[in-house]
C-alpha cells in the first residue's frame, strides 16, 4: 500500500480534514474560523489562496491546492500550521483521552516531534518506504496525514 490520495473537499463538508485545511489558510494568512465547517467564509478564502496562487479557482481543495496550500513545520515552529499537524494526531487520536496525542496548541516541541516521528516509522516500515523519518511535516507527510491513512 502506498500513500492515499489528497482528498477532495468542497463547500458542505462538515468533517475531517476541514480544520487542518481551515488551520493552513490561517497560516497562509486568511483569517478563517476553525470550525470543521467548510462553509462561505472557508469557500471564499480558498478561491482567494487559489487565485494567488494561479490556480484553477473552483473552491475546491485536491491535489493541486493542498500541494500549494501545506506548510511545512519542524521542532521549534509556533502557530496555526503546528496546530494542523496536531490537529491531525488528535483526530487520529481513539482514545477518551486528549492527552495521548499532541495538543493542539500551535507549538512544535518534544512531544508533536515525537508524534511525528513516530508515523513516519511507521508509514516508512508498512506502506510508503520512500517516507523519509526526520521529524519533518513536509509534502509527503502532509498528504499522508490528511488524507486519513489510518484513521477511524
């Protein structure tokens, strides 16, 4: 098994991965809610972020979009791109107990490091060898979190 695909979300969806998208625009600067409710507001900053970027503006988030949209975070970086990579661990998190997964509190220390560390061990030794283990939330670490391997 390789990496899942970037998923395809739109205006209506309610659900996972609507706040790390709603996360990343905040880090991109537009100043959205993060609701998990890719409503309007959600809808308008994206075509905004795809007409900066020139790219195609349909409001919807695929490849393309979340390729230009993640930020890449590493120990040592603060704000709204750590609380998405957070946020994924929490969502991942099965557990009653938010304290077995980083909390999302827009600080990459020890803890988020090891978080990731840890999935890129794991996706590295089951799915994706080419999955570099460095403690690094870049492109391809992105995908595989939000696209929800290992979810649910």
């Amino acid at each position: 098994m390789a990496l899942q695909p970037w998923p395809e979300i739109r205006k209506g969806h309610k659900a996972h991965p609507v706040p790390s998208l709603q996360y990343q625009l905040r880090a991109r600067g537009h100043s959205v809610v993060v609701d998990g409710d890719f409503g309007p507001k959600t809808d308008a900053a994206v075509r905004a972020y795809q007409k900066e970027k020139k790219l195609i503006v349909d409001g919807i988030v695929g490849p393309q979009t979340w390729k230009a949209l993640v930020v890449t975070a590493r120990r040592g970086d603060q704000g709204d791109a750590v609380k998405s990579v957070q946020e994924e661990f929490q969502y991942r998190n099965q557990s009653e107990d938010p304290d077995n997964a980083p909390l999302v509190d827009g600080i990459f220390g020890e803890t988020t490091e090891a978080a990731v560390l840890d999935w890129q061990d794991f996706l590295h030794h089951h799915d994706e060898p080419a999955m570099t283990v460095d403690g690094v939330v870049g492109p391809m670490t992105w995908q595989s979190l939000i696209s929800g391997m290992y979810a649910g």
